[in-house]
C-alpha cells in the first residue's frame, strides 16, 4: 500500500512482471539511473520522466530480483532531504513510496505533480530536483535461501561516512503543446572519445569519434561539424552522460538550449567498431524534434567501446 506518511499527491502503480528496457526509445525527458544493491550489485533502473502536469519515477528490476519497498524523495534542495545530524538520509520520513508491495513486483511507478516544485504548468517551468530513490529488493537463491538488499539509485552520496544512501538531479523538461521544427539543415553529431574513426583505420576523411568506457561513470561533449575531428571547427550541441556497471551500460543525453535532435544511434561492443555508417550501430531511435534521449543496453567487458551519433538541427 502506498506509504502513509505521504505528503503530497502520489500514484504508486506495481506490476508483476519483468520489464527489460534494452534500448528501446524513451519520452524526451526520461533519465535513468542504475539501481545499485549493496553498493555494487547491479539490479535494475531507476527512470525519472515528466511531462507539463507530473513527474514519474519508475523502479525496475533485473535478473531476478524483485521489489519489497520503496522510498522515494524528490524535493528543490538537498536541504529538503529528512536526514540525521550526520547527514545520512531517514528513509521513513521519505514523502513517497510504498511500504509493502506485491510479492514478485518488479516494476513500480510514483506520480508526483510538478507543481509541487513549483515546475511544469503552462508557461512551463523548468527546474532542477533532487531525486533521491531507495528499495529493500529480494532474490530467491538456488538453494532457496532469500536474500535480501537495501538499494539506492546511483549518484552522489549523501555523507562520506556511515550510509552509503545515493541521490542524483534531473532536470524536468518542457514539451511542447504545439509542433516544433527546425530552422537549419540536419547536421551529423558524434560525443568526443578518445579514438577517431581515421585511427581506427575505418576511413581516410570522415570525422567522428569511439570512446573508450571502462566501469564506472563520466560524460562526453556531443559535437556537430567537427571536420577533421577538430572540436574548435564544430558546435558543442549537447553532453552525453554515461554508467556502465560491467554487465549493463545506462546512456543519457541532453542537447543544449537551441538545438534538436530526430535520430540518435548507438553501438556498443566489447571490440572496436568496424564501421562508420550509424544505421549499422545496432541501437537507433527515431525521435520526434527531441532535446533529450537515453539508452539501457545490457553489455559485458571491461573495458567497452561505444560511439554516439545524434542528428541535430537548430530549433
């Protein structure tokens, strides 16, 4: 049942069954963070999406492992955030969640209304929150034993001593009630790594970029017209924030103000890239104008290669 110390309005949706989001196209506006157990086990998503009325924060779980509660705080400030004098977070005093849900439950949904934060509304507003998302998840062993974990969506941690609590900031978005276009041509965007396509031995011209991704986390610039993979000749267009656990890779990608995207294309291996064509990348998703797209794709290796292309145009 949804929790009883709710303060604001909050629809917990639970379904049983497992959700794989694989790369499959997300809303404008969705974000997605891994959903870490003991730290370092990776055992689903955390989602954060919004449209001009509500936010949603959608948990998922993977590779068996269930949801038993959740707790969730999204709030302005990290003031905000009910924490004790050392800093570590009260999970109890957390506005929303559910403190029991169905057995098998692998999916669970929070909406919020935005103007709780004083965002979305007509003239939209945007504005940055402070998501702080937590879970008790399960898993039956092969033994039948069960085991039980507390897990955090990842970001930065509360306190550097005691609990390892997370949280991270997304920034809702403005979608449009009246279609957007663009004003320029389309131009081809690659997010800068540290090998060009020319070194790959892939092309004798063409510009473009693979990046090197070893576990853990980190961002790339997205650049549009880098001729001869000179960043000072192209258009910083966007940031690509990127997670990759060793067994799962999370891709999240903003555009900056001005531009739009209508296709985004991503491939990802544990060997170089062997092409410079993106429609042969493996994980491609048609956008409608959009000015932010993710991927969750299910990889292994340490380190892995990835390369990011984005067709933009200015708005």
């Amino acid at each position: 049942m949804i929790n009883s110390k709710v303060k604001f309005l909050a629809i917990a949706i639970a379904t049983v069954g497992l959700i794989h989001l694989n790369s499959s196209p997300s809303s404008a506006a969705q974000q997605c963070n891994i959903l870490y157990a003991g730290q370092t086990t990776n055992v689903g998503t955390i989602c954060v999406d919004n449209d001009l009325s509500n936010l949603s924060v959608t948990y998922t779980t993977i590779d068996a492992w269930t949801l038993e509660e959740t707790h969730l705080f999204v709030g302005s400030s990290l003031t905000e955030v009910p924490r004790t004098q050392t800093g570590n977070p009260k999970i109890g005093l957390f506005p929303f969640g559910a403190d029991s849900l169905a057995a098998g439950t692998t999916t669970s949904t929070i909406t919020i209304p935005l103007g709780d934060f004083g965002a979305g509304g007509t003239p939209c507003l945007a504005k940055d929150l402070i998501v702080a998302a937590h879970a008790v998840v399960v898993k039956v062993n092969s033994d039948g034993s069960i085991r039980r974990e507390t897990a955090w969506g990842n970001g930065s941690r509360f306190a550097t001593k005691g609990s390892w609590a997370t949280y991270f900031t997304y920034r809702t978005q403005c979608p449009s009630a009246s279609p957007v276009a663009c004003t320029g041509a389309n131009q081809t965007a690659y997010a800068l790594g540290q090998t060009t396509f020319i070194e790959l031995g892939l092309t004798n011209s063409r510009w473009g970029w693979q990046l090197t991704v070893p576990v853990g986390s980190a961002t790339a610039q997205v650049y549009a017209g880098a001729a001869q993979n000179d960043i000072t000749k192209g258009t910083n267009v966007g940031t690509l924030q990127y997670q990759y656990t060793g067994s799962h890779l999370i891709l999240n990608f903003m555009l900056n103000a001005g531009w739009l995207m209508t296709q985004t294309h991503v491939f990802a291996g544990s060997n170089d890239v062997i092409t410079i064509a993106p429609g042969q990348y493996g994980h491609q998703h048609n956008l409608q104008f959009a000015t932010s797209d993710s991927y969750s794709i299910p990889i292994n290796g340490d380190p892995i290669y990835v390369v990011f292309h984005a067709v933009v145009c200015k708005q």
